[in-house]
C-alpha cells in the first residue's frame, strides 16, 4: 500500500509537470511592467497569449530569437509566431519568422537584419517605418498593400479598406499608372510600389 501511495504522489507530480504550459521567451524591463495584469519588476517569463503592458519605462521581449521593444505607455499580446500590439508602439528586430499585427493590419520583416516599428495611432490607424531592412503589410485578407524599403514610413487607416458602406471586406484603394504585358493589365501603387494584376470584365 506504501508503494502504491507513492505511486500515486509520483504520477501527480508528473502530471502538474506536463500541465504547465511551454514558454516562448523572456521580457525585462528597468522600470515596473504589467504581465497578464500583475506589476512586475525586472524579468518575466512569456506565454502563448501573454499581454505585456508597460508604464513609463520600456520592456524588451524575446521570443525565438526575435526581439520586441515595446515602448512607454504600450500593451501587446504575444504569441510564439506572432505580436499583437493592442496600444502603442512596438520596435521589432531580429524577426524575419515573427509578424506584428495592428489594427487587423499584418507587418512582417522582409529580412533577418530589418528593424520595423510599429505604432497604433489609432483604432484602426497604424504608422509603420523601417529603420533598416525592409517590410511588408498586408491586409485581414492577406492581400500585400505595401513594400517598405529601409528608411521608409507610410501610415495605413484600415477602416478605409474594410469598414466603408458598400464595399468589400479587405478591399484595397491603389492609385498609379496601368500597363499591359503579355495580354494581361498591371497597376503598381505610386505611393507604396505595390504592383497588382488587374482582373474583371470590360477592363
């Protein structure tokens, strides 16, 4: 019965053992942080689904090999693949396999070497800008509708491509020059230098 007692005790450390989630990285900051609401000092450790809040100080996050610096007065869910920064702004770097989402926008580095930072300015208004390296932003629907090169800022309202009265969800508004190539017309974007096959009737 001694044996089967400790048995038991055994078999339940080993399951409070597997029940603890897998961390996905770090986060320190000098100054006091929020993590999942709790005030921390100093270091903390990442979840899947952990909301990191800063205060007056600035919190860097890593996570499989990217690094996040989320900024004063800023909040951010992250995950192992992916960023949500829910208020404020946040410097990625180090995170070509890391993408930032923001106001249903989609921010991804084009490269290993680029830093991009992204602020939400709004509710549905984001700013990106490439300090080095290069970016791209998609759409909810994954549509590309910009390239940013390095030293480059665009600011995106994602309202005005999904929420307006009558038009599709994820539409894109491009304005530029139309060409022809192959039997096939093209549009490439003056301000972002996006370039879109353009297919429909009567064109």
């Amino acid at each position: 019965m001694f044996k089967a007692f400790v048995l038991l005790i055994a078999s339940g450390f080993l399951f409070a053992l597997v029940a603890v989630p897998p961390s996905i990285g770090v986060a320190n900051s000098s100054g006091e942080f929020r993590v999942d609401g709790s005030a921390i000092q100093g270091n903390s450790t990442l979840f899947d689904g952990t909301v990191i809040e800063t205060t007056s100080a600035r919190s860097v996050l890593r996570i499989a090999g990217a690094q996040v610096t989320l900024l004063p007065d800023s909040r951010a869910k992250v995950y192992r693949d992916h960023a949500v920064i829910e208020k404020g702004s946040g410097i990625v770097a180090h995170a070509q396999h890391l993408t930032v989402e923001a106001a249903s926008l989609r921010i991804a580095p084009s490269a290993g070497d680029a830093v991009v930072q992204v602020e939400k300015t709004g509710e549905a208004q984001v700013v990106v800008a490439t300090t080095a390296g290069s970016a791209e932003v998609r759409n909810a629907s994954g549509v590309l509708i910009a390239s940013l090169n390095p030293h480059m800022a665009l600011a995106f309202d994602s309202a005005a491509s999904s929420g307006q009265t009558g038009a599709a969800a994820g539409a894109v508004k491009l304005t530029g020059v139309v060409q022809t190539a192959g039997g096939n017309y093209f549009l490439t974007d003056s301000t972002t230098g996006v370039k879109v096959e353009l297919r429909g009737d009567n064109l």
